[in-house]
C-alpha cells in the first residue's frame, strides 16, 4: 500500500515535469482568451490563439506590409468598385472540406451579419455589398464606391476565413472549437487555464517546426516572469519595466521588444472652455516633455509620438512633435489670458492600468504642467466607467482632456484617421471623443478612402496629418512598446505590431545552436 | 431534525431574491457597458446597438429584471456577453477549481491553526505561546499578494520544489493552498486558544484532572470538544469568506476559480455570469452555514433541532 502510494505521489510530482518538456511551446499571456470565434474575438490573447487556427485572405506582416494569404492574386475594376479575389486552390480546412469561394462568401456575410452582432462588422458592412461566386475558386466583392483600405481591411483576424460546415454543426459550441485553414489545430482548451493547438500535418503552406503550442492565462506579471524564469513557459508578455534588467541579466532569456502601432495621446474637448483656444491646447502640448516621459516614466520602452499614427502603417509620414518649451507655452498661456494670479485650472482623465504605466504618464504631465503654472486635478475611473464618461455626447460630456490609446491594427491610416478626426464622427457616433473639426479635414480624408492610386492616398494622409498636427486635436504622446520575455532555446518567435503573438515560424534550437 | 432542515432550507428562498435584486440592480448601477467594453474603446454605436440588441441589455430595467428571474427559476442563469456562453457552463468550469483550493486552504487552516492554539492554551505566556501568537498576528496581517509572491519567488523560482502556478496535480495545489490560508489559520489559532483557555478554567476540567484522569483525556475530550463551538462557527464562517475571497490569490497563482471569473466579469460589466456567480457564492454559504449548524448538534448533543 504504501509502496503504491508513493509510485503516486511521484506520478504526480513528475506530471508537470512531463507537460513542460516534449515538443511543446508554452507562452504565457495575461488573460485567457475569452471565444475562438474569429468575428467574436476582440482582444489580442484571443486573437492571437485564433491567428494560429484561422486565417485570412490577406495578411498584414509585422514589417507594415499588406499581402495577399488565402488568396493567389486579386484585381480590381476600372472604377475600383470590384474586387475580385483569386482563391488558392487544393486548401481544406481542419475538418477536411473544402475551402473556397462559397466558404470566404459564408464567412464575410457572416461577419455582417446582425445577428452575430460582431463588433468589427463595420470592417465590411456598407463598404461591401455583394459577395458574387464566380467559380469554385473565384469570388467577386462589390463596394458601393471606392474603398481603399478594403485590402487592408481583409487582414483583420475577425475577418479570418473559418470552415463553415463546423460553424453550421457546432452551434454556439463552435466558439471554443474553432476550424481553419492555418498551420496549428485546435486541440483543447482548460478554461481560464490554458489553450492547445496542434500542428496540421497537411498545412497548405510552410509546416511549422514545433509539434504543440500551449498559451496559458496568467494575469500576474510577476508569476508570468516568474514561468519564463524557471522554464515552465518559454515565452512570457508584457514584462514590466521594472523587471527587464533582472530577465536581461540571466543568460536564458532574451527580453525583446517591438513597437506597437498602438499611440497613446491626451485629447482635448474642443467643444467647451478652455480646449476651444487653440492657444491654450498648444501651449499644452509644448509644456510637456514628451523625451523625458518616454525616459523615465517608461523605461524607454516607447516611441516620442511624430504623427497621429505610428511608422509601419499605411500613409505614415512624419509631421513632427511639439517641442518642449516652458517658456512658449507661458506665453501662449499669457495670450489666452491665464496667468499667475488668474491661473488655468484642468481636470485630466486618465486610465489607470488600461495602458503602459498611464497613470504615471499622466501624474507626469501634471507636474510638468504645473512649472508652467497650470493646476491639473487627476481624475481616474475604472475603465469601463471611463468608456462611459469619454464617450458622452457634447452637451453631457463633462472631460475636458483625457488619455486614449489606439491600435490601427489594419495597418491602413484610413482606420487610425477617419475614426479618429472626421466630423461626422463626434461622440458618440463616433470615435471622435473631442468634438473636432475641419471642414477641410473631411474632405481630404474622404479623398483617401476612395482614391484608387497608393501614392495619391500617401500624399492625402501627408496632407491631413499636417493639418491635424496644426489644429492640435490632442498632445501627441508616444505609441508603446511591447517588451516580451523569450527564452533563448526558442527562435523565430514574432511579436507583431498589433500585439498578436505569431509561433508558426518557431523553432527550438538544438543544444549546440545555443 | 429532517423538518429542521426543511425550514431552514425554505428560508434560503427570501434570501436568495434579495440577493439577485440586490446584484441586479447593482451591476446596473455601475457606470460602464457590456457593449461598449466587448467592443472596445472605438466601437461603432451601431455595433453597441446590436449587442445590446443581442442581450436584452436595450430593454428597460423591470422587464430584464422579469425575464431573468423567470428564466432563474427554470434553471437558466443567461449566456455570458463576453463568452457567449451559458453562464451555468462557466460556472460549472470555474467553481470546482475554487471548491479544491479553498478546501485545500480549509484543511491547511484546520491542520495548523487548531494544534497551534491548543499549544498555545496548555502552555500560556511560553514561547511556544508567543511564537504561535506571532505567527497568527504576522498570519493575519500580512497581504495574501505579497506572501503569495514570495512563496512563488522563494520555493517556485528559487528551491524549484513546486510550480510557478497553473493547476493540474496536487503539487499545484500546495503553494496556493498555503497562501490563502495564511489569515484562516490564525483566525483559528487565536479562536482556539482564547476557547481553549476559558474552557480550561473550567470547575469541570479540575474535577476531570482531580479524578485522575490522563492529560490527554482532560484535554481532547473534555476541553477541546467544548471550545470547539465558537471555532466551528468561525470556520464555517471562513469556509464562505474563502471561497469569495479566494481572488487574489487565483490571480498570483493563474488559478482559474470563481474569483479571477467573477472580477473578470464584473470589469467587463458581463452582468449575466456576476448575477450567477454571486448567486452561486451566496448559495455556498447558506449551505455552509446550515452544516455548521447540524454540526453543533455533533460536537454538542445538548443543543436540539425543532
């Protein structure tokens, strides 16, 4: 009996050692996904699991490139109003149909579809009309007029290419069964504990090196760091500055970092005192010491903001920052009325948490703020109280500057820009949460979206930054880093600028490679 | 006895709808959106719409409150905004990883803290008795975030005895156990000794040792069983703190329990799975407490069930 017991008690010490070694790579993300649909997944550890198991027509790489994926080759018609799509041949899915033209037809109308009531719907609705299947392996996308980005759009994980056949059995159970055409399986999921996937052995294209991909939900940063230290994940994210030289300091592990195209940056309410004086929001801008904050607040791991959007994403140009200058910003101040014996008084809203050390970033601003005699209050709350109050329509809305953060995770400057900027997208219609506008503005960004030639739109992006970064919608901040935690026994991992995690090109090196 | 537990159990139904309106009303009172915080930071209104649409969320109050009560009471606690799955499927996949953790913190509590306060008892103002009360006052004060790290850093990280986190054996289960644990055992250490010391002085316990009966005897039969009242009422009691307490260390060690879903939920404004959960707990501690009342019956056979 006893003997028994303790044959036991060593299985079970020994089954972690077991799970942790083998062909399998584990990485550990902050959360759990939260469904493996890809329409339905709105956050990146989710899209990150499902970019392994689904894919889509095109795809955005982590150098800013849009290529075609599913797809062989397109083209579109004289008046740009078609796009037809020339699917890759002899592709099945998981569950060994077909993938073609009826299967990207399914998927796209389900994407707009209202009762799967996605949140990314608007990637396609009203820009695409019509879904016309021409052959098996030809389907043609009908816009109502010219739509730019369209291409860019179709590199969106939600937009990602599942079997339909498995969405039709599976029901509601398809969401944490996913079945695509990618290069690892679906094998199972341990809510809130872990996702499995499973490399398939009849991928279409380059078979990835490693059997197994583990992602595990650890919301800790320190029990995160903490796995990639002992060996039981490989891959850890999201390390905190603080952390980075100790992990760097250990010759195991490498802490890698790569931009991300999300930009962090305070609006301003125009529509209300005292953010409608274009003095005083840029008198704003030129008392914050943006170096400084990425320096310190940081740690370094970010980007001084030189454009509404970050490098690596369509119609980037560089329009310039700001420069920090106290006594400029007095005098503009002083021009608008405010001084020492009437000085301005602000309230700034920032997250606490949602961002890269925001809080911080934001009690920075504060103090700098002060030297040039502004009196900031900090007003923080809970993110989704925060949603709330930012997104109030203009007579209710009570923000007068606050801190956002923005990913244009298609890669297409249409998605950071229109949203952002064009009038006809004032809260809460839209995602323009301070009330700006120009006339001119609009017609510029409206040209882009339907200009059919790449460097005319270059140069309509390069137009309508330049007058954003006139009009002074926001202070320009920074657009974040993101610091992984990557043991050296794995190479070839990605981390790409929309904050996916991409294993399909990894592999272990062997003892002698390290 | 069979009708005692009848009443009793008729009585969790007031309890229970006072729960439900009380979380109802609460999540809603709440500033925040499901919609908004599933879709992000840059929804289209016109997507908000439809999810709201999707859940119910764009009728009035009264009428969600209605539907939902109706639909509890069939056994159907709603689908999740976030997951889009039945709540009662979540529930199902979270509450047994709190039940084992919180039992296996239960048991180190029970296991620890009792001796230790016995010890304590027998043998007051000795350094057994100060170390035992340290260890309680440093047990009750210290953050479970911070021990629960450093056990991490020191027997994970540093000695490599036990897993950074996860579940999946009993090893798994030893360092978060000992975490959560840490406040119980010295809720119970000083519970037992302060019962233990009164019962002690008892005329009761003189005659026992005057008439020559063992130490041992004197101690656990005589004295303890009678101290025991206060400390199983406080151990229940802790029982239903623990499971709903059980968060931060769910999150310290990646233990996917009840706790870690239920901030989860709440942060995403997921109404449906806080409304279950909360439910769930509020059902557990009932429970809990109408077992610790049968048991006083057990340790007890004066006190009588009518």
């Amino acid at each position: 009996m006893r003997t028994k017991l303790l044959a036991l008690l060593a299985l079970v010490l020994a089954l972690p050692i077991a799970l942790g070694q083998g062909r399998t790579l584990i990485i550990a993300q902050g959360t759990d996904p939260t469904t493996l649909d890809a329409p339905l997944a709105t956050d990146s550890p989710s899209a990150t699991v499902v970019n392994h198991v689904v894919e889509t027509l095109f795809e955005y790489t982590p150098d800013g490139k849009i290529q075609p994926l599913l797809v062989e080759r397109y083209s579109f018609s004289s008046d740009r109003k078609t796009l037809t799509l020339y699917l890759r041949k002899g592709i099945k899915f998981h569950d060994g149909t077909d993938f073609n033209a009826e299967a990207v037809k399914f998927n796209l109308e389900r994407l707009i579809s209202q009762e799967l009531a996605s949140a990314f719907a608007f990637l396609l609705r009203g820009r695409v009309t019509a879904f016309e299947v021409v052959d098996s392996h030809t389907l043609r996308l009908r816009m109502p007029e010219p739509f730019a980005p369209v291409l860019a759009h179709l590199t969106h994980s939600s937009t990602g290419i599942q079997s339909p056949t498995a969405i039709r059995r599976l029901g509601v159970g398809y969401r944490d069964n996913p079945v695509g055409t990618g290069p690892y399986k679906f094998d199972r999921w341990q809510k809130g504990q872990f996702v499995e996937l499973v490399r398939n052995e009849d991928y279409w294209g380059r078979k990835p090196a490693i059997e197994r991909l583990r992602f595990l939900a650890v919301p800790e940063a320190a029990t995160r760091m903490a796995l990639v230290e002992t060996g039981q994940a490989h891959v850890a994210v999201r390390v905190p500055p603080q952390d980075v030289q100790r992990l760097n300091a250990r010759p195991e592990i490498e802490v890698v970092t790569t931009p991300s195209v999300r930009t962090i940056f305070f609006y301003f309410n125009q529509s209300k005192k005292p953010f409608d004086d274009i003095r005083v929001r840029k008198a704003i801008n030129h008392a914050i010491n943006k170096e400084e904050i990425v320096k310190f607040v940081l740690g370094g791991f970010g980007r001084v903001s030189d454009a509404p959007i970050s490098p690596g994403i369509f119609g980037y140009t560089k329009v310039g920052s700001y420069e920090y200058n106290p006594n400029l910003a007095r005098q503009l101040l002083a021009q608008a009325g405010y001084t020492a014996q009437n000085p301005l008084r602000i309230t700034i809203h920032s997250p606490n948490g949602r961002y890269l050390q925001d809080i911080r970033v934001t009690e920075a601003v504060q103090s700098q703020l002060r030297a040039v005699g502004v009196q900031a209050q900090i007003q923080t709350l809970e993110w989704g109280a925060y949603l709330a109050a930012t997104n109030q329509p203009r007579e209710r809305n009570e923000i007068q500057m606050a801190m956002l953060g923005w990913g244009t995770v298609t890669g297409d400057a249409d998605y950071g820009l229109y949203g952002l900027f064009h009038s006809s997208q004032q809260a809460p219609n839209g995602f323009n949460r301070g009330f700006y506008a120009n006339p001119r503005l609009d017609r510029v960004l409206e040209q882009a979206r339907v200009a059919t030639n790449p460097q005319a739109r270059q140069q309509l992006y390069r137009t309508a930054m330049q007058i954003i970064y006139n009009d002074v919608p926001w202070v320009f901040l920074h657009s974040e880093q993101q610091v992984t935690a990557i043991r050296r026994e794995v190479q070839g991992f990605v981390v790409h600028p929309t904050e996916r995690l991409i294993a399909s090109g990894a592999s272990f090196r062997t003892s002698a490679e390290r | 006895m069979t009708t005692y537990i009848f009443r009793r159990l008729l009585t969790v139904i007031p309890t229970l709808l006072g729960v439900l309106l009380a979380v109802f009303l609460m999540v809603r009172l709440a500033p925040g959106d499901p919609a908004q915080l599933l879709a992000g930071e840059f929804a289209t209104p016109e997507a908000l719409a439809e999810i709201r649409k999707r859940f119910g969320l764009d009728q009035a109050w009264h009428v969600q409150l209605g539907l939902y009560l109706a639909n509890v009471v069939q056994g159907d606690l709603g689908e999740s905004v976030r997951t889009r799955k039945p709540v009662s499927y979540e529930l199902a996949t979270y509450f047994p990883n709190t039940l084992r953790l919180t039992l296996g913190a239960m048991l180190v509590a029970l296991l620890v803290g009792i001796p230790a306060g016995i010890i304590a008892a027998l043998r007051p103002g000795t350094i057994f008795d100060l170390l035992a009360m340290l260890g309680a006052l440093i047990g009750v004060s210290m953050p479970v975030f911070w021990f629960g790290l450093m056990a991490i850093l020191i027997f994970a990280v540093g000695l490599g005895w036990f897993p950074v986190a996860g579940t999946g054996s009993l090893w798994h289960l030893v360092l978060p156990a000992i975490t959560l644990s840490t406040g119980t055992t010295a809720i119970l250490a000083r519970m037992t000794r302060s019962a233990m010391l009164e019962v002690l002085s008892q005329d009761y316990i003189r005659t026992a040792r005057a008439k020559g009966l063992p130490g041992r005897v004197v101690v656990f039969k005589h004295a303890l069983r009678n101290a025991l009242i206060p400390v199983v009422t406080v151990a229940g009691l802790q029982f239903g703190t623990l499971l709903e307490g059980a968060v931060i260390t769910e999150t310290v060690f990646a233990w996917p329990g009840i706790g870690q879903l239920l901030v989860g939920s709440i942060l995403a404004r997921d109404y449906p799975v806080v409304q279950g959960a909360v439910l769930l707990i509020a059902v557990a501690f009932i429970l809990i407490n109408l077992v610790v009342d049968l048991l006083y019956g057990a340790i007890d056979p004066r006190i009588r069930y009518e």
